[in-house]
C-alpha cells in the first residue's frame, strides 16, 4: 500500500555539541551576536548527541510517529552517515522507495553548537541533482515539500506538475534557499499549496523579499500578513511566531490563534518541523484546526525541552494525552445570558411558558448575540478576548453559529433556578457537551463553607463529574459560585450585605476554593463575585494557582449589580495578575430586553444599546489594566 503522506526535501546527519552555561571558554557578545572561542584551543564539549535530521526526514518522522504512514524522498550517499540515515529511518517506519542513494555522494551533514539556551550551525550539503521518481507518486494522498539544496528548482517544478495532473493536496514550507530564490517560481508553489507553513519572518521574506521597516509581533500586523499570503493562492496559511503563539487563516478565511507554551528550552533545533508535523497529523486525519494547532505546538513544545529535532517527537498516545500548559495572552471578557427561569420570573411572572414566550426568549438570545458581535466588528473588542455563555435550552441557534463565526463559546451545564446542583440533562449531559463542543463547560453552584457538609458533598460530587470529563476531553472548565450569606454569617455583620460583601465573602471565597480543589475539583476559570479591595482578588489568585496549575484565571461576575457598582469592581480586579477578564450580563443587557419585550425600543436600538454596554465594560478592565 503507498504511502498517505511523501515528504520531498533534504536528510541530514545532525551532530549536536552541548557547552553549559557556565563554561568559561566560551564567550557570547550579545550587541554583535557573536560566538567567541580562543582560537587554536583544545574545548572539552558537556555532551554530544548524534541523531537523524533535515527539515523533510524531521517532518517525515513526526508524522509516523502520530501514525500517518509517510514515505522521504531524499538524496543520500553510500558513505557511513547514509547508513546512519537508513537506519534510522527504518526503526521509524518510513517508507524508503523514493530514497536515492547515489554512489560515491555523501550524506548531508550539520553540526550544531548548543550554549546559552541557542545554536550555532554548520552545515555541509553536498551538491545533489534530487532525480527523484515522481512517475510513482501518483497515488499518495498528500505531498509535503520543503527546503531542498542547489538543485532545487527542477524538484519543485516536478511537484507543481504531479499536483496539478493528479490532484493532490501540496502542504509546504520553503527553506532559506528557496525564499532568497527564483520568486516566480516559489510563487506559484504558493498559488498552489493547500497548506501553507511559514514563521513570521519567512512570511516577511516571501511577501516583500526582506524584512519590513515597520514588523510586528502585534495581532492585527501578523492576521495582515496571513491574508496577504492566501491573496497569493494558498487556501490555508499558518504563521508561527516563537513565544508570541501561532496563527492559522484557513479556507474560509476565518482567523484562529494559540498562545506559545511556556516550556524550559534545551536545543531549538527541529521546532518548526515538529509543529509542522504535529498540526499536519491532526488536520490530515480530519481533527479540526483548533486541535490541529494544539497538536503542533504540543509537538513542537516537547521537541525544544531534548536535544535533536526528533528526540522529543511524540507518539500518537503521547500526544493525545500531553497535559498542554498554554500562556493565556488572551482576556477573557463573557457576554453571559445563559438566565433562563429569570427571563420567566421577570418579564413573564410565571413558572411554565407557552410557545409563544418560549420563541421570544430564543429571539431575546439571538439580539443578545448579535450586539455581541457588533461589540468585536464595530465596538472594538479583540475578537479572541470575547466569549459568550448561553445555554441550549433557547441558546441553540446561537451556540451554533457562534462556534460557526470563531466566537469563544462557553457552554451552561445546570439546571437553572433551583438552590442545589443539578444537570440541565441529567446524567445525559455529555452527549449535549458533544453536541455543541464548546471551549468552556460551566457550572454554577451556590456554596458556603458553613453549609453542612451533607449538602456541600452532594454539590462536590457532581462538580468533580464535570471537572473530570471536561479535562478527559479536551474542554476547559469554567466554575460560577455563589456564596449566599448564611443567617449567622448576617447576624455577625447586623444584616448588613454590604458589610457582608466587604468583611466576610472574600475569607469565605478562598475557603470555598480550598474545599473544591482538595475534592479533586480542577478550575480553569473561576467566576467569582466581584470585590472592593485589591487584597481579596490576590488572595484568590494565590489559591486558584495553589494546586500547581498556573494558568487558572478569574473573572468578575456583575452580579446584576449597578454599573457604577460594576466599574469599581472591574477596575479593582483589572490590576491584578491573574484577574484575567468579566462576565456581566443583566447589567448589560436587561433594562434594554425589558424595553425591546415592552415594545419601546426597536431590534436596532436594543442590538445597539447593549453592544455599547458591553463594550463599556471592556473598557473600564483595558483602562483598569493599564492603571
């Protein structure tokens, strides 16, 4: 059976010198970039790895490994580095019928010096002609074509013809030669290539021929320059960017983004090919871009914390289990309008609605979504940094279209309006989690740490339940508690809610936090009610991180309070690492629904007036986090 995938491009033997830190024979000029040694000196190497390399073979192996059978066409010799590499490649899995092995050539060769957490290179690439046997390659799936040495132009316009002829899927990442090459030819490799992988200096290289006077790292200049490639033909196009994440405009040229992985960085080499491996296995085997890029930066995350470019290639079990850690850059700011026995009690005063109200809730939900849209294409907000959490039951279509428009979805799991926890759909409620596949599950509960234990424990057991599919599945949890005051609690504080809020809920919070996470409880996101004092959010931030997890964040509910009320909270919140975005809803949205419903105000006002609303809020966190 052929191949699926044959990658088209260079092997190397790679020999890497590692020097620590601290060796006092080594200088580095950091203004210059220069790597000083004393010349004529005999310098004893830490240690010395020796593996399989080149963009292709690196690629090649990857894949395998995630269990895309591949094929290399690549050019070796007959000398002891060419059997290096064919070892090599049969203990991988690779399929070797387009590897030439010319006589009397040699094998490529690099050797890279590891000091400081970077590399130095050198390279030795023997001159080949790549007189590879494109009339067998007919029947693969996908072809993947990389950087290639002098000979290359002949190879990529062999790719060019088969693709075109056959049919077939071209994914490509040009080297260094090829982007300081024949423009015209790459070019038109571009027009036809399907996915497209480049890092942000590449891109810059293969648009303007050299790097800008005005590069970025912000968002807006790197989406500009994903639309800028697929103008050129290419129908998916990926950027990635080192530590500021990656970047993917697809087909239907909707935008997606992922935070780089804080990892401890051993050896740099082969990042880019374990990327480019991991986010091809993914989208090869129909998972969607979002795992795809998980995929690559898992891949290319494991890779840089070994020595060598395939050391830390992962297997297809490791990878599906590998426990992400991901920088969240991103805020977190949530339209929340999941209410549902409110909009029954409030606006209709009755327990049981009728078609007719029924289907105007599910209106009410769609105008919330749309000024939630307005807020990202007319209000200003980042649309990575928005999100919305709806529940099925009348937020369906919106759920729907707004996992179709790229929107952050979060996804309600409790039934609404009662005073314990319980599914909205009973044990049933992970078919409905699958059925919408949100970014967020959620839950809210109702806790107080002097509640009896009987009542906190049956609350606890259904949380763990959600919290355990969740990370099992790849969602993040999102958890919503509410601490009513006990009448002692009031008692201590002369019924005063105010004081309440001020002396004894933020205490209470962090031990409510405390309970769940002992239970075994893991929180993504925790939603807390919003405090005076910046201690209480930092006291908060400390506990939600106590357990080990770093990127646990917390955002500021409104509560349904006043927006001078909210304000404060938000800004109070928005100076504090950790604190990482809000979720207010009725504030934002009911006084407009509640005139849309009594007929005083039209859809276009009432779209308009809570997209203002809400943007308002975002607002006063952005100015809240500058202060």
């Amino acid at each position: 059976m052929p191949a699926s995938v044959i990658a088209i491009g260079d092997t190397t033997v790679d020999i890497f010198l590692h020097f620590l830190d601290n060796n006092q024979e080594i200088r580095v000029n950091d203004q210059t970039r220069e790597f000083c040694v004393k010349y004529g000196e005999k310098i004893d190497v830490d240690s010395c790895v020796t593996s399989i390399g080149g963009n292709a073979a690196n690629v090649a192996v990857g894949l395998s490994r995630l269990g895309v059978s591949t094929a290399l066409a690549a050019e070796i010799g007959n000398d002891g580095l060419s059997a290096l590499i064919l070892s090599g490649l049969q203990k991988e899995n690779i399929d070797n019928s387009f590897l030439l092995q010319t006589p009397d050539k040699s094998a490529s060769l690099s050797v890279g010096i590891n000091f400081n957490g970077d590399r130095t290179i050198f390279t030795d690439r023997p001159v080949k002609d790549h007189s590879f046997a494109f009339e067998k390659m007919q029947d693969t799936k996908l072809i993947f074509l990389t950087s290639l040495g002098l000979e290359w132009k002949h190879v990529y316009e062999q790719t060019l013809r088969l693709i075109e002829e056959k049919q077939i899927p071209l994914a490509f990442n040009p080297g260094s030669l090829q982007l300081h090459g024949d423009k015209d030819l790459l070019h038109r490799v571009v027009a036809k290539t399907t996915v497209l992988f480049v890092n942000k200096e590449e891109a810059e290289q293969l648009l303007f021929g050299q790097e800008p006077e005005k590069s970025s790292d912000s968002d807006e200049y790197v989406n500009g320059l994903l639309e800028k490639l697929t103008a050129m033909g290419a129908k998916m196009c990926v950027i990635t960017n080192g530590s500021h994440g990656v970047y993917v405009l697809d087909e239907a040229k909707k935008h997606y983004f992922l935070p780089a992985a804080p990892v401890a960085i051993v050896e740099k080499t082969g990042a880019g090919d374990a990327f480019t491996a991991g986010f091809l296995a993914a989208w090869y085997t129909g998972l969607s871009i979002e795992k795809a890029m998980q995929w690559g930066v898992a891949n290319s995350a494991s890779v840089i914390g070994k020595v060598g470019a395939q050391a830390g290639l992962l297997k297809l079990n490791e990878i599906t289990n590998y426990k992400l850690q991901i920088t969240n850059s991103n805020m977190l700011y949530i339209l929340p309008f999941d209410h549902r026995h409110t909009f029954a009690e409030k606006l209709y005063h009755v327990e049981t609605l009728s078609p007719e109200q029924d289907a105007e809730i599910r209106e009410f939900k769609q105008i919330i979504y749309d000024a939630f849209v307005a807020s990202v294409t007319t209000g200003g907000l980042k649309k990575e940094d928005g999100a919305i959490l709806v529940d099925e039951q009348y937020g369906d279509a919106v759920l729907r279209n707004a996992k179709l428009d790229g929107y952050t979805t979060i996804l309600t799991i409790e039934k609404s309006g009662g005073t314990g926890l319980e599914f909205a759909y009973g044990e049933d409620f992970a078919a409905h989690i699958e059925r919408y596949k949100p970014d967020y599950t959620k839950i809210l509960i109702r806790y107080n740490p002097d509640n009896p234990q009987e009542s906190k424990q049956q609350q606890i057991e259904k949380l763990k339940i959600v919290s355990d599919y969740s990370r099992e599945h790849g969602y993040k949890f999102l958890l919503e508690p509410l601490i009513p005051a006990t009448p002692e609690q009031l008692t201590k504080v002369n019924n005063d809610k105010n004081a309440y809020d001020v002396q004894l809920r933020p205490d209470l919070t962090v031990k409510m936090m405390q309970e769940l996470q002992t239970a075994g409880v893991v929180v993504d996101i925790w939603k807390l009610e919003g405090f005076d004092a910046k201690e209480a959010y930092e006291k908060c931030v400390v506990q939600a991180r106590s357990t080990g997890k770093t990127d646990v964040g917390i955002v500021v509910l409104g509560r349904g309070a006043g927006e001078e009320t909210v304000d404060t909270w938000l800004r109070v919140g928005a100076g504090v690492d950790g604190v990482v975005g809000f979720a207010v809803g009725r504030t934002v949205f009911w006084d407009a629904i509640a005139a849309y419903h009594a007929k005083v105000a039209n859809r276009e006002e009432t779209v308009k007036i809570i997209s203002d609303n809400f943007t308002h809020f975002c607002k006063v966190f952005e100015e809240g986090r500058k202060a």
